[in-house]
C-alpha cells in the first residue's frame, strides 16, 4: 500500500521534579489534570497477595479524599494511579499529600479499608471474561493471570505486610507524573527514595495451539501473540466482520467484546467473544474460524484498512490523545518496554494488505477456542493443562447429598488432585501439592470445612466432604499437609457452599 502523508503526533515533554520524571503534552488551561504513576499493579503480587496494592491505594487516599474538587485512585494490572484534575495550584496541593500519605501510610484503618474492599468485590462484576481468560490461561494464577482473581489479601493481610509492600513500590524510583499540562511552579512531590522497578518477568505456559477448552457460558477466542500493527489491525478487521455476520446477517449476537494485555515488551493476551446461548454457540464458533481463515487467505480489502487507519486519524485529533501520548511515555519510562508511537506511527503510514492477512494467519495458529462443552468444532484438540494430570485412585461419587456436577471425576494421588470430566483423558483441573499457590477455607456448619486449593499453573479444586465417598478423610489429610502460612479463610465471594 502506498505510504500516506501521516499527521505529526503531539510531541511529550519531559522534565523532572523531586527525582520523579514528569511528562505532558498540552496546553497550558484554566483547569490541569494529573495522575501520579507507580509501577505496581494486580501482576505484581503473588497469589495469596492479591489485593495488597489496592489496600495501600486506598489507605494512601483516605485522608486526601474530597469531594471539593475531582479526585480518584486506580489500582490496574502495571500501574497504580492517582489522579485529580483542578486549578494548578489544587493539584499542586493534592499531589503533596498523596505523596505525604504514601511516605507515611497509616494503617490504622485498616480493618475498615478491608471490609470495603470485600464489599466492593461483592458488588463489583470484575473483568470481563475476554480479559480475565487469555491471561488465566497462559499464566495461571502467576502474575498476569491474576487478573481476574478475587482478592486475598483483604481477607488475610497484617499492617506490616502492607506498609511493607507500600514501602517496596510507593517510591520516586518506581514513579512518573503525568499532566495535561506544563507543571505548576510550586510543585512538589515528596516521596521516600527507592530503586527503580519493571513488570514482572514470568514466562507463559507453553501450550500447544490452536486448541479448545470449555467454559460455561459465550464463546470466546484467546490467544498469546507478538503484539504488533498488523496483528491489531487484523483483530479488528476480524471483530467488524463478526459484528457484521452475527448481529447484522444472523442476529445471533448483540456485540463482540475485545481486550489485550501487555505482558511483555512487544506481546499481549488478547481475548474476543460474546455472550450467546448454549444452541447458539457452535455457529458463533464456526464463524470465528470460517472468518479468521478467509482474513489469512485473502487479506483486508482497502476500505477494511482505510478504516483502521481512520479511527487512529480521529483519535489523533481528539483533546484527549496528547494526555494519553503522555500516559503512554510515561508508562514506557516504568515498564521499559518501547511506547505505542511506533506502532501508530506504522498504522498512520498505511499498513501493507499482506503483512496483515499474515499476521491472521499467526493469530490462526495461535488460537484457543472457548465455549459450552460439546459445542466447540470437535477437530480442534482439546487444550492440554500446564502440568501433567496426577496418577491416583478415583474417588466415587457420593450417592447422597453431593454437590459436585454428575460427570465430574476426582482423582487423589500422592503428589496432588486431578479433576476430569466425563471420559476425556484431558483434566478439568491439576493440583499438584508442591505447586499449592494458597488454600481457602471454608467454615461450614458442618464438622469439616470446605477446601479450595489454587495452584500457580492455574488448577482450582474444590474439595467438599460430602461430594465424595472418603472426602472428609481427604479434607482431614489435606488440612495437614500443607504450610499454615498457605491457609485463609474463605472471603464471601469465593465460597460457593452453605454448608457441608
């Protein structure tokens, strides 16, 4: 495709106050927001920790909080931000006491701070599945893959771990200021000194594709791919397609949901799919193929590309993008991963029709189809878990009272659990004790508790006594083998019995 005269992207300043970089890309006006960056996010915590940077965000902010001006706190999966937007010298004030707040974090509320984060779970829907997947699937619950897991650490956490953990990444050395604006004259940002930070370096499960795996409701395609141009390019020339098809041609679907997640320099977890019933879900996946195929073979046509092109060009033009290239550079300066300017420069330019149905071809290849058992193209081989299934006996079914869905087998061993499903030889679940990320207990009116077992290659397994024939004995063995420190009660969101 013949390049075009791209428009100039707003250029990013760069200076720095207190030992903290600070970046903007605007105009000077009567009213200026900023965000206070840290680098630290949901992917830095382990398992048992997840929850730990929210704690802080909102002990840090509960004595800056107003409602006299626009304020807020984000915790996100690699960075944590606080942002207010108001007259210069406002934010100047507010920044100082974010930063005083941090420097100084009382933990005084802390069981308050916890009872709201547990409620805020409780009402909150959490990520949508096209985000929480990809990421579980090939991180588990490592990193990136907790994105969609429910917090443990308000449930468990003491005031040292958190001042700990608000000591080791609430520092000049692991933030970036982010303004709309030139930065007022009287700025300050008083934070303790730290080393510098990056993302966490966790490899991905290497799990064969293009594959299938189940999940209760929708359809959804996953997949870990070089995040590039031409790849971007091709999701959403593939997204219009599908829109088209099934809601417009077929009136199946109401929307295709997207998201990707960096978890590497140039690599991301992107997921799309759609809510869709049961009976529907076989042709929703048979699009998915039929249309990424066609991509691969033929390429965008023109008006495709044109359109890519096109909404970049609208973006560029809007207020709001100069304070995202400041965002964005920011971001680039805590992960150390290159900013997006190359890759909308690229798109500005005119992407190649080739480089783009090769990229659908990769995505192809990549592929991880999700949906209702039995539903999904029986040619696609089912996706293998992250570890080996564990050798053992078959517990039975209990023939009263179990709640364990009709098909579901258990297999204990003496190095872990393993859940499968009907006949198929691929587990549902692996629990390898040496690989126990945490185990939640559940209080039950019963004798015994419940027991959820989460592994770091993302195995959950739900062990209830009254399941299964010898499940309180296995609930008994399973309450001593592991470290205390792995133990926590249950929070509301997680359990899923009333009783034994």
């Amino acid at each position: 495709m013949a390049s075009h005269s791209a428009p100039v992207l707003p250029p990013v300043h760069r200076t720095e106050i207190d030992g903290v970089p600070v970046f903007w890309s605007g105009r000077p006006s009567g009213r200026l927001s900023a965000t206070l960056v840290f680098g630290v996010g949901t992917a830095h915590e382990d398992f048992l920790g997840t929850g730990l940077t929210h704690l802080v965000e909102h002990l840090a902010m509960r004595p800056v909080r107003t409602n006299r001006y626009q304020n807020n706190a984000t915790t996100e999966v690699l960075h944590t931000g606080f942002e207010v937007t108001s007259a210069p010298e406002t934010v100047a004030e507010h920044l100082r006491r974010v930063c005083t707040s941090l420097s100084r974090l009382d933990t005084g509320p802390l069981e308050a701070e916890r009872g709201v984060l547990l409620a805020e779970e409780r009402s909150g829907d959490g990520p949508g599945v096209t985000a929480w997947l990809p990421a579980s699937i090939w991180y588990g619950n490592r990193a990136y893959g907790l994105i969609g897991n429910i917090s443990v650490a308000p449930a468990r956490a003491g005031e040292e771990e958190v001042r700990q953990w608000c000591a080791r990444w609430f520092h000049r050395g692991n933030a970036a200021l982010v303004l709309s604006g030139p930065p007022p004259a009287d700025l300050r940002l008083p934070l303790p000194d730290g080393p510098a930070s990056r993302p966490p370096a966790v490899a991905p499960f290497g799990l064969a594709t293009p594959a299938q795996t189940a999940i209760p409701n929708g359809v959804a395609g996953c997949a870990l791919v070089a995040w590039t141009p031409e790849l971007a390019c091709a999701v959403q020339v593939l997204i219009e397609r599908l829109t088209e098809r099934l809601r417009h041609s077929e009136g199946l679907v109401y929307d295709i949901g997207f998201d990707h997640q960096l978890v590497g320099p140039r690599q991301a977890v992107i997921g799309f799919g759609t809510d869709v019933p049961d009976k529907q879900a076989r042709r929703v996946a048979d699009a998915i193929r039929a249309e990424l195929d066609k991509l691969g073979a033929n390429g965008p046509a023109p008006e495709e590309l044109g359109m890519d092109r096109q909404s970049l060009l609208e973006q560029v033009a809007e207020p709001g993008f100069a304070e995202y290239r400041a965002f964005d550079a920011a971001m680039a300066h805590l992960t150390g991963w290159p900013s997006a300017q190359a890759q909308q420069e690229a798109v500005l330019a005119g992407l190649r029709p080739g480089a783009v149905a090769a990229a659908a071809r990769d995505l192809a290849t990549r592929l991880v189809l999700c949906g209702p058992l039995g539903q999904l193209p029986p040619d696609l081989p089912e996706l293998a878990t992250a570890v080996a299934p564990v050798p053992g006996r078959e517990l039975k079914r209990a023939l009263i009272g179990s709640t364990a869905p009709r098909g579901l087998r258990l297999v204990v061993g003496d190095e872990g659990l393993t859940t499968f499903y009907g006949d198929s030889p691929v587990p549902v679940a692996v629990a390898r004790y040496d690989d126990v990320a945490g185990v939640a207990v559940e209080a039950t009116d019963g004798g015994l508790p419940i027991l959820h077992l989460f592994s770091r290659s993302g195995g959950q397994i739900t062990v209830r006594p009254g399941d299964w024939r010898g499940g309180r004995s296995l609930v008994r063995d399973l309450r001593s083998r592991f470290d205390p420190a792995l133990y926590f009660d249950a929070p509301d969101s997680m359990r899923l019995f009333e009783q034994s």
